[in-house]
C-alpha cells in the first residue's frame, strides 16, 4: 500500500508529472521506448540487482560478465540494434552494472585511428565478440600528462615488429578497465622509436591473453589492481610488458604509419580524432553523472516525507523533515541543480551535433570553442553532481549510511567522473585558457566565439534590484552572473599581464595565477548554465504547470547560488549589501515554494524502484518494512564462525587458550 | 621490498625542513614524555603478532568481523595484564590494535560499563558490573530505534510494568520502533541496555533504561519473545555488527530497571528522580572526542595526500625540464595547505575542550556548574563544526591524489567512509547548530536587556556599543592586520557578532509576523545555522592563535603561526561575502587576503611534508600504500595488488562460465 504521507504530497502537485517526464525525455515516444526497453530488461532475473549490495567483488565481476554475455543474446531477442532508438537506454537500465564497456572504447578507437584495412579486420571479431578489448593508456605513474607515457615500443626493421617494453614499474599500464582478467586484447599507447629516434605517443593493439584458454600471452604480466571504492563489477587491471612481439599492421595508423623500412609518416588532419576525444566529456554527463543526482534526489526526497522527527508545533505530530528549512536548504538546490544541468547538457549536446556537422565539413573553426565548453561543464557538473548526491547521503543521517539506501554507491561510483576522462582541475585551467585568450582578442577589437562575446562587453554597473522580487527576474540575475564572470577573467589576465611584464616567465606567472584562472572558468561555465536555464523555461509551454514551476527551480538555481558565493557578487560593490539581504529573502521564499512541489519534481525522473535498488527511496515509500526485510537476507545473518572460534572463548572465561 | 631505501624526493623534503618535526610532535601530544609514552603503547601492539592479520581491504564483510572480534578479545585481556588503566592510554592501545577502526567491543566498553557505573544501584552493580567486566556480559546500548534518532522522546518501545509478578513487559509495539544501529548488538552482545518508555499505574513516565538479557548465555543464541540480528552492510563500519532488536511481550523483573535515580517500587509506584544534570557532562566529553577524532582523521589523509603529492610527477611547469612535483603547483597546494592548516587547528581545538571539561568537572563535584551550559552549546557546534569540515577535507584530500586515491589502497577511502558517520551520531549537525544558536540567541537577549553575557560570547557585549557609534564597524575595516593572527580573530568576532544580530533580527521579525514560535524558529534557521558557524570559526581562529603563545621552540612558532595566519585568511577568502557585507573589510583587503593566501602556499611548501611526519603515523596505522614514509609508492602498490581476491587464479572462473560458452556460440 501507499505511504499517506507520499500521497499526500502526490495529490497537491502544480504540475503534470506526466508531461514533465516527456520533457526530459525528449517526447512522449522517447518515453514510452525508454520505459519499453526498462521493463524488458528488468523483468528478466539475470539483470536482477537485489542482492547486489550482500556480494563480494569476485561475485560482483562474475555477475558483471554474466550480464553482459546475456545482453548479447538480450538484444538479438528484442531486435535492439546499436543504431536503433533503444540503444541508448540499455545501460540506464542496466544501471551501468555490466563488464565489457571498455570493449566499445576498444572498437572506437578502432574506427577512429585505424586504416581502412585495420577496421575491416578487427571491427567484426571485435563485434562477435570473438575477441574481448581494452584500451590501455594510463600509467601507473602517468595519467594527465600524455607525453609523459614510458611504455615503449621500438620499430625492429629486420622482423618488421614493434617490440613493447615496460622499462619501469611507473610504466606500467594501470586502471584501464576488462584488462585485469577478461580482455583478450587491448590498445596500448606507446613512445614509439624508430632507428633510435622518439616519434611520440602512438597506438597499437596488442594480444595479451590466449583465445583458446585465457591464460596470459608470452612476455605479458596482467592481473586485477585491487578493491576500489566502488566499480567492484569492473576489473580494472594492470598491464606489464616484456619484450612483446607484435606485427607492424598492428600499430593504428590512419594519422600515422612506420613504412617498412622504418620512414615515418604523418597523414591526414587529426583534428576530427581530437574531437573524438572530447565528444567522450560530453557523453558520458548524462549517464554516469546527472542519473546518480537524480537518484539520489528521489531516495533522500522521498524518504524525507516519510521520516517524522521533532515536533514544529507543541501537540502536534512529529514533523516530516522536509519541513524544516535546515532539510529544504540541504535538498531543493541539488534538486534545481539537476534540471539546470540537464537543460545545459541537452545545449551541449545540440552543439556537439552542429560542431560535428561543420567539421565533417572541415570547417574546424569551433573545435576551440567546443573543447573549452566540454572542459570546463565536464569539471562543474561532474564536481557539482558529485557534491550533491553527498549532501543527499549526509541529509538522510543514519539510514542514508546502511548500503540499503543505495546512497553509499551511487556516491562512490559518481565521485570517480571527477578525475577520469580528464581531472577536472587541469580541464577547468583548459578552460580558463580560452578564456583569456578570447579576452585579450576581444579587447583588441578582434571577433571571438559566440558563447565569450559578453567578455567583449564590460559595463562596470551596478545591480539594479530594488526588493527581493526583482532577485526572480532572470535579466537581474543573468546580468550579476555575467559582471562576476567578466569581471574574474579580466582581473586575472591583467595579473598575468602586470606578473610577465615585471619580468616573471610566462609559465611562472600562469602557475601563480592558477587559484583565480579556476575561479574565472567556474564563473564562466555558472554564467552559462544559468543564462541556459532561464532561456529555456522561457521556451516551454505554459500548459499544464511546467513553464511555472521551471521558472521556480530556476530561480532556485540562480539564487541559491548567489547565496552561495555571495563574495563574488558584493565585490568592487556590484550588489550592495541590503540587496544581498533580499537575495537571501528571495532564497528562503523559493526553498518555501519549491518544497510543496518536490516530490512530484522527483517522480517525474521516473526512476522504477528496481533502478533505485534502495529501501528508503521507493515509489511506495514503505521505508521502515523494507529496510527490516532487506536487513534479513544479509549474509551475516547467518551464524558466523566468530562465535564459536572467538566469542565462545570470551563469553566463558578461557581466553587464555586463545 | 623492506630493504628498499627512502624516496629521493621524500629526503629531499625532509631535509630542508626549518624546524625539527619531533618538537611539534611533542606540542601535538602534550609533552614530550606523552609522545614517549605513546610511542610505548604503540610499538606494544606493532611488536606483537597476535595483533597481526591480512590486509582488510581484501577480506569480506563477515572475515573482517571475525578479525575484529579475535583482536578485541585479546585486546580486552592484554590492556589488564599490561596494567593500562589510564582512560587515553586504552584509547590509544585500542585504537593501534584496530587501527582507527571501531570494533564490537566498542558499546560494552565505552558504554555499558560505565552506564553500569552511573546509572545502577549497589544491587545491580554487584549483580551485573563484576560479569560484564569479565566479559560473561556483554552489553550494548540501545536507543536509537528505525523510525526514531534525534528525537528521544520520541521513541516508541514500551515497558509497562506489571505489579503482580514484579516484571516489566517490554515490547516494540511497532516496525518503526524497532532498536536499530547500536553497535554490537547484531551479534556480539549477550545484553543490552534498552530505552523504552515507562507505563506503569497507567500513565507513562518517559524514558528509562533497562538491563535486558538478550542471548542464552552458554548457547547465545537469541531468547524466547527476542528477534536479534545484524542491519546489512554499511558505507563503512564493516567490524561492526550494527544491529536490530525487536521485542514481544518480554519480561524482565522489575530489578532490572536501571534505578539510580528514578524508580519504581514493587506496588508500581514511581518514585520521581532528583534532576540530573551530569548528563550534560557525558555529552560534552564525547563530543569533544568527535573534535579530537576529525582533527585525527584529518591528519591522516593530509599525511597521505601531501607525502604522495611530493612523490608524484606530473606534466610540466617549464618547458623543457622534467615532470615537477605535483606538490609545486599552486592549485595543488591551494587544496591541500588550507587543510594541513585545518588539521593543526582542530587539534588545538580539542585539546582545549578536552582541558576545559576536566577542569570544569573537577568543579562539578565541588558544585560549580556555571561554566557547563556554555560549554555544552559550544560543543555542540564545535562538534558540527569540525566534523563538516573534516568530511569535507578528507575527500578533498583523495581527490587531489587523482585515479590512485580513489583505490582502496590508498587509505583514503577507509578513512571517509569511517569517519564521515560522525557527522550523524552523537547529535545530527544540523542540530546540533541550532542548539548552538538558541545558546548565542539567549546570549543575544541577555545583551539587549541590558545584562553582559561572559566567555566565548562576551563578544556580543560590545554590540550595543556599537549601536551608540554607527561608524564603528566601517572604522574598524582599515585597522584589520593581515599579518597578525590577533587582529584576524577581531575581524572574525565582528563577522559573528553581525551573524548573530542578524539571525536575532530575523527571528523576531518572523516573531512579529506568526503565531508560533516553533514556526519563526525554523523560519529562521538557515540564517541561525550561519551565526552559529560564524561563532564557532571565530573560537577556532582565537584558541589557534592563543596557542601560539604557549609554543617555546621558535622554529615550531614560526611554523604554526604561517599555519595559523594561512587557517585565518583562508577562512575569510572562503567567505568573503560576510566580511563585505558587514563592511569588516573593503573589496581592495579582500584582493590583499587572497594575495596573502598565496604568498603563504609558497611560506609554507617546504615545510610541508615535516608538517605531516609530525603528527606521527606510523605505516601500519595510516594504512595506505601512497602514504607511506619511505615514498616506494609504486612499487608497493605492485605488490598490493597481486594479493587482490580477483588475482587468486591466473584465469578467472568467469571466463569457463561465461566468457568461453559466448565466444564458442557468436
């Protein structure tokens, strides 16, 4: 049955779930696909996650490449295809928990860096799965800085062989995921030497296990990097190579090739293969990190409405805790936070769409535009999400820290998008530098990129709100955004200016300023994704509630991060300090009005209860049953070893035999 | 691998120190002759192969309770053959033994011993005290219930009292009342001290504490009308058997009533107990412990983070020349030095409370209790406070160890998920704060009516002089020091004293417009939460800073007092919002305090890692391979790894299961 106090707050909605939820979809097909594809897998008992939370890591990987085995056979049941409309709903499904992801990374490396030749060959055993592949680039002790790789590999004219070496223990390959015990293949990223020279790092695939019994191919050490925090189901591996044979064909060789008597040769413009690289950035917000917020925006609304604590009025029951402002302030701004970043991500992802158009075209001329974006809302989502889903743990108190939540993992799993696929400091100071670079173009006059044009236009006003109503208007607070974001680029490249003018070098001066360069990229993105929001609510349809309730959240977002920061926007005086007492008035209003709304906000991600696999999240909010029943079936339940071995000893005084 | 020398780079560091690392060790421990005895305690456990086991990142959740269990044991009955009685040299045995782990024992010993010792009469004493001393009881303590945690009278389990066999009928007339958490209890204890709510002549009487057995003694299994068991896996905690207990018309005899103070007679009479406020004291000393244990955990992922970062190479600075240090680049320092910083001073911190309760308990028994009630609300937020920020710091910490942090091996991990709990138990923060700021609101009104208010809010005091002069705040902005911590801790005190007033304004303004004043309470209790933390930075900045005083070795100060001054600047560049606000300083000071925050990442950089070596962990506590002294990080972590559970066969049994049938059918 239905926890009244969730129908309560179901009943009072301003708004059409239904319709939110095609929003966020795309439309109500897309709905109606997504949910075909979620029931199809989730009624099936290999995909079951139940007792996920009770296994061990070689249970969880055994699991992990049963599923994806059983995917195969899945998908040809279902007639999905990699191409058709459900595909991309698979691994939302899935919840990610499923080995060989690594396999696709394999096969696009593949078809972006390799020949015509090279693709004709590996793609279809890749695709029948008649070999399992990796992609091994980090070191042991290199992952940021690629040009710092030491893995080698020597071209031996006399066998035309690329022979591969691990010439020290930093070198060795490590984390690449499916290597530690089920790759058979992998792509290995190498200083490649000819006749003695060092050409750079370059690709090559290399066979690391034997196809007929698995066991590890000669000269070649791998093996499982050991427990993580999270991605237990991922074997994670190491890889060390010694004196490691492979034919030339082997090295990937669209941009480059080493010609049989050792020439080297550089073809073609590489520039589609880099955007190849930072498409991946952009790919991955939606899955790997706006679903974990979401998730855990519903378990920790939810489970708020049903858990009573203190009273708020003498004689009165206790109080849903998402009464108390204290919970609201914690909860509604991560829940604005995830309908922010999901209009910024769906910008994104229109961009990316153009930007490949155009250079399909070979008009290259947004790939730096596009690069800085996907460096610097790659850093801000996944840091913000990452953040979020804690606060959503943390607000939960105690029960938020039994694994049953399912809090504990979507936080451990979320909080590794911050450092893979580029650790969000160095991309928020890739950024930065596009930034400054865009600044002094526009100061001199010259054009830049649509998304910094307003670094062109600094007007040093001040805030024009006259009470706390104005703080809702999207012109004020877009505009304090933009003076903070242009104000923190220009201030910075002045220091720069004034540090290498005084004689430091260039590079010095960047490292002294790199505090306030990620500062400046930080403004810039917020600015964006603000701007974004309030652009798209002013889109949407006024039907149904949607555009009304948008615009709450919106302002939310805005809002509460003014509040948040509310050194930036007071300095060099742009909002005075009584207006900074009406945004915080604005604030707790909005905490007020989104509040009555939150959880039809949360029902309209349209999460199943199997997807959350949490006992304080459900649709039902059945908290308490759920929790007592899923606590019975925990493994040390059964009577442990320890009281015969230990307690029994203890308990009867005869220690001493111990 | 243990013949390998130590890391150049590590040397290197070490050598240019400017200060020798055991002096500020001796400061951190309270003298050199605590360190010495540490260290006597600590090599104990080190040299004693009882205590030793398999890495516990590589043993399932049940293995790691067993070894818990075991090393307790022997635990309990080495600290009685060594003669250690001391209350912090059992803390530090204990915590070497599980090496800043909790363990099953935790609840007996720290708990239902000394719940025994205040709370029994004689009678039960000589009853239960000797057996559960010897370990034939063991006893947990359990309040919380499911659907019940901050709010105690809130609780639901029920003991009614029945006159005519004399026994207590205890029962968990509900799912949500269920006993839910208390260390210990799923499977350890035998006994556990229940709070249920007392019916008897049928009227309830709230809350009371009851021995109730639990196990069968001899079979320990579970007692007719009980249902006990472990609540599942956790974040972290896996050594303890969290547990539930569920009770069906249960009966214990009416000597079972813990009845120190209140009492029931045998015709069911209550007998009402004298008011009792030492429980203050209880609560004031554990949450100073929570202060000491966020300064710890602190220290331990500083110790990692910095040693790794001085170890790993990474990119380039100048064209040209090799991989720097990560440790060399500002943004890594920016993350990492605020946090060193932090470490020293909640040490401080809780050094203070820790002082200030034993002097003041010293009072109690002679019956001067003033100083409690405030001492009681600054822990409170003390206790919040710090516990923030350290859960904070720690992931920062192995976040700036990049990919490898996020391993288990890198200790991290384990110290988050150990530590971050004590944002919840003992006191939810969030309230926590709030009992904070009803404090500061009292002492707000004292003020406002005319009384001065004393000690970490005299502050307040000067705010209604404030009133008399308007241009005082903005006079004070030029006179603020960047380079003298006294002068920071004015500039500190005039930001709580805002936060305070605000909060205090907008309270009664909400008063102004509602009925209830639960209602303006929470109305208010965004801005409250504000004042409270205000309040409680602004007693961190003065308690570092007054320890400077006390520091003799001028090296050590010099040192503390860059870390010192980085703690102070760093907090206003985080919250430069409430400096300019309140007109405390001028856009052009911020600039100069974000400046100096800079110019101090470089002061400090070369004492770095002689700053972490001198909170003094040794290898086998810190757990972490990228933490270790000598720096061999790479290699360590090589051999670490091949012990990994994945890597017990050279071919996984997946690839017969699953891999192979697949591959043979595509």
């Amino acid at each position: 049955s239905m926890n009244p106090d969730l129908t309560s707050e179901r009943q009072t909605a301003s708004f059409s779930v239904e319709k939110l939820t095609a929003l966020l979809d795309g439309g109500a097909e897309q709905t109606r696909i997504r949910r075909a594809v979620v029931e199809a897998i989730e009624s099936d008992p290999v995909f079951s996650r139940e007792n996920q939370y009770f296994q061990t890591q070689n249970e969880r990987y055994e699991a992990a490449v049963r599923k994806a085995v059983h995917l195969q056979k899945k998908m040809h049941e279902m007639g999905w295809t990699e191409n058709g409309p459900e595909y991309k709903y698979i691994y939302r499904a899935l919840s990610g928990d499923v080995a060989f992801l690594l396999h696709r990374v394999f096969m696009r490396s593949i078809s972006v860096l390799g020949s015509d030749k090279q693709i004709a060959k590996w793609i279809p055993l890749a695709t029948q799965h008649k070999l399992i592949g990796s992609y091994a680039q980090t070191e042991l002790g290199h992952g940021t800085y690629l040009q710092g790789l030491e893995t080698t590999a020597v071209f031996d004219t006399a066998t035309q062989a690329f022979i591969l070496n691990t010439p020290k223990i930093s070198a060795m390959k490590w984390w690449p995921g499916d290597m530690g015990r089920s790759a058979t293949h992998t792509v290995v990223f190498a200083q490649l030497y000819v006749h003695g020279k060092c050409y750079g790092i370059h690709p090559f695939i290399v066979q690391i296990r034997s196809l007929q019994d698995h066991s590890l191919c000669p000269g070649i050490t791998a093996g499982d990097i050991g427990p993580k925090m999270n991605f237990e189901h991922i074997d994670n591996g190491y890889l060390l190579l010694k004196n490691v044979r492979i034919p030339r064909e082997n090295m990937l060789s669209k941009f480059c090739e080493v010609r049989p008597d050792g020439t080297y040769v550089r073809q073609g413009s590489q520039k589609i293969n880099y955007f190849t690289m930072t498409t991946v950035r952009i790919s991955l917000i939606s899955d790997e990190v706006l679903t974990p917020l979401m998730k855990a925006c519903t378990i920790a609304i939810r489970y708020s409405v049903v858990r009573r604590q203190s009273k708020l009025k003498p004689g009165e029951q206790e109080a849903k805790i998402l009464d108390y402002q204290t919970q609201q302030e914690k909860l509604l701004p991560q829940l604005a936070a995830a309908y922010a970043f999901h209009f910024i991500n769906d910008y994104l992802q229109e961009l990316f769409n153009r930007g490949y158009r155009e250079i399909q075209r070979k008009n290259f001329d947004m790939l730096p535009e596009l690069h800085a974006l996907s460096s610097g809302f790659k850093a801000m989502i996944t840091q913000h999400c990452t953040a979020g889903v804690e606060i959503c743990l943390r607000a939960c108190g105690g029960h938020g820290y039994s694994l049953l939540s399912g809090l504990p993992s979507l936080y451990t799993k979320i909080l590794a998008s911050c450092i893979y696929e580029g650790e969000n400091t160095i991309l928020l100071l890739q950024t930065a530098r596009f930034l400054i670079k865009c600044f002094m173009a526009a100061s001199a006059g010259q054009p830049v990129p649509p998304s910094v044009t307003y670094l062109a236009a600094v007007k040093p006003g001040k805030c024009s709100a006259k009470n706390k109503l104005d703080f809702l208007s999207p012109d004020i607070y877009t505009e304090a955004y933009q003076h903070v974001a242009v104000r923190l680029t220009s201030s910075t490249a002045a220091k720069l200016q004034d540090l290498i003018q005084s004689g430091v070098k260039k590079h010095d001066a960047w490292n002294q300023c790199t505090v306030q360069l990620v500062q400046a990229a930080k403004a810039h993105c917020h600015y964006i994704a603000v701007k974004n929001f309030a652009e798209t609510v002013e889109k949407l349809e006024t039907k149904a509630g949607i555009q009304k309730i948008m615009k709450h959240l919106c302002d939310l977002f805005a809002v509460h991060g003014i509040f948040s920061n509310t050194g930036a926007f007071l300095y060099d005086g742009y909002t005075s300090a009584a207006q900074m007492d009406m945004v915080t008035a604005s604030y707790l209003d909005l905490l007020a009005v989104t509040r009555k709304d939150a959880v039809p906000l949360v029902d309209a991600f349209d999460f199943t209860d199997k997807s959350l696999n949490s006992a304080l999240g459900s649709y039902d909010g059945q908290v308490y049953q759920r929790l007592y029943e899923w606590a019975q079936k925990s493994p040390t339940n059964q009577m442990s070893p320890a009281y015969e071995r230990y307690l029994k000893p203890l308990l009867h005084n005869t220690l001493s035999k111990l | 691998a243990a013949a390998m020398s130590m890391n150049a780079d590590l040397r290197r560091e070490r050598a240019a120190a400017t200060f020798q690392p055991e002096l500020l060790t001796h400061v951190l421990d309270g003298g050199p002759e605590r360190t010495r005895r540490r260290k006597e305690i600590e090599a104990l456990v080190l040299n004693d192969p009882d205590f030793q086991h398999e890495d516990l990142n590589f043993l399932s959740r049940s293995q790691r309770y067993e070894q818990a269990i075991r090393k307790s044991s022997l635990m309990v009955m080495k600290l009685r053959e060594y003669g250690i009685a001391d209350p912090e040299e059992i803390y530090w045995f204990k915590s070497f033994v599980h090496r800043g782990r909790p363990e099953p024992l935790d609840l007996h010993l720290g708990m239902f011993l000394p719940t025994l010792l205040t709370q029994a009469t004689p009678e039960q004493q000589d009853r239960f005290f000797m057996p559960a001393w010897n370990l034939e009881i063991i006893g947990t303590y359990a309040q919380t219930e499911m659907g019940h945690g901050t709010h105690l009278r809130g609780l639901e389990t029920t003991a009614t009292y029945d006159p005519s066999t004399q026994e207590f009928i205890l029962n968990s007339p509900t799912v949500t009342s269920i006993k839910w958490w208390p260390g210990g209890l799923g499977k350890t204890s035998n006994h556990a001290i229940v709070l249920a709510q007392l019916y008897t002549q049928g009227q309830c009487k709230g809350l009371h504490a009851f021995i109730v057995p639990i196990r069968q003694l001899g079979t320990h299994e579970p007692l007719p009308g009980i249902t006990v068991g472990d609540i599942g896996p956790k974040f972290g905690y896996d050594e303890m058997d969290n547990g539930y207990l569920k009770m069906d018309n249960y009966r214990i005899p009416r000597e079972n009533m813990l009845m120190k103070y209140a009492q029931v007679e045998p015709d069911g009479t209550y007998v009402k107990p004298v008011s009792d406020k030492l429980t203050y004291g209880t609560m004031v000393f554990i949450r100073s412990l929570i202060v000491g244990d966020s300064a710890r955990s602190l220290s331990r992922a500083c110790t990692i983070a910095i040693r790794y970062s001085a170890v790993r190479h990474q990119s380039e600075l100048k064209p040209g020349e090799p991989e720097p240090q990560i440790l060399d680049y500002q943004t890594q320092q920016y993350k990492l030095f605020p946090l060193l910083a932090t470490a020293y001073a909640f040490h401080f911190v809780g050094a203070y409370i820790k002082n200030t309760y034993h002097r003041i308990s010293g009072d109690i028994s002679s019956g001067d209790l003033s100083e409690l009630p405030e001492l009681h609300a600054l822990t409170a937020g003390l206790k919040a406070f710090t516990s923030w920020t350290a859960n904070a710091g720690i992931e920062e910490c192995r976040m700036a160890c990049g990919g490898h942090g996020y391993s288990r091996c890198s200790g991290i991990p384990d110290i988050y998920v150990t530590f971050t709990p004590s944002c919840t138990y003992e006191g939810e923060n969030t309230v926590m704060m709030l009992q904070t700021a009803r404090f500061l609101m009292k002492s707000y009104t004292q003020v406002t009516s005319g009384q001065q208010v004393t000690g970490m809010v005299s502050y307040l005091n000067d705010l209604s002089r404030q009133r008399i002069q308007p241009q005082h705040v903005a006079a004070r902005a030029v006179t603020v020091r960047l380079n003298d911590p006294t002068s920071l801790v004015e500039a500190y005190k005039s930001r709580a004293a805002r936060l305070v007033e605000s909060a205090a304004k907008n309270l009664q303004a909400e008063l102004n417009h509602r009925k209830s004043k639960e209602d303006a309470w929470n109305r208010t209790s965004v801005d409250l939460v504000r004042a409270s933390e205000a309040h409680c930075h602004y007693v961190i900045v003065k308690l570092f800073t007054a320890k400077l005083a006390e520091v003799s070795d001028a090296a050590v100060r010099a040192v503390l007092t860059d870390l010192c001054l980085l703690y102070a600047l760093f907090g206003i560049s985080r919250n430069t919002g409430d400096f300019l606000q309140a007109g405390i300083l001028t856009s052009a000071q911020v600039t100069q305090v974000n400046q100096r925050v800079k110019e101090l990442l470089a002061v400090i950089r070369p004492n770095a890692v002689a700053l972490v070596d001198s909170f003094d962990f040794h290898d086998v506590h810190l757990g972490s391979v990228l933490g270790r002294y000598d720096g061999n990080v790479y290699e360590n972590m090589f051999e670490w790894a091949k012990k990994s559970p994945l890597n017990k066969t050279q071919v996984h049994e997946s690839f017969h299961k699953h891999l192979k049938p697949m591959q043979a059918k595509l």
